[in-house]
C-alpha cells in the first residue's frame, strides 16, 4: 500500500468521524429546545 492510498483512508475515516459526531451533536436532546426556536424564526411577525 502506498502513501497516496493511507492518506485517503484516513482522509474517509476522518470525514466518516466528523459526520457522525456532527449527527449525534444534531441530534442530542440538549439542543432540541434551541433548534425549536429557531425552527420558528420564519413565522414570527416583526
């Protein structure tokens, strides 16, 4: 295995990482309330 072909593994496993982390920091019941009020930015009349 060359270099070239390591650093695209490890350039997936490290994208693959961070979209999980980034999934389960979306989907972590400590953001819900904030993601609810933001959800209603667009209705809100000024």
């Amino acid at each position: 295995m060359d270099s070239i072909t390591a650093l695209r593994i490890l350039a997936t496993l490290a994208s693959f990482a961070a979209f999980i982390a980034i999934a389960c920091w979306a989907y972590s019941r400590g953001n819900r309330e904030r993601f609810d009020e933001d959800a209603r930015i667009p209705f809100q009349q000024d």
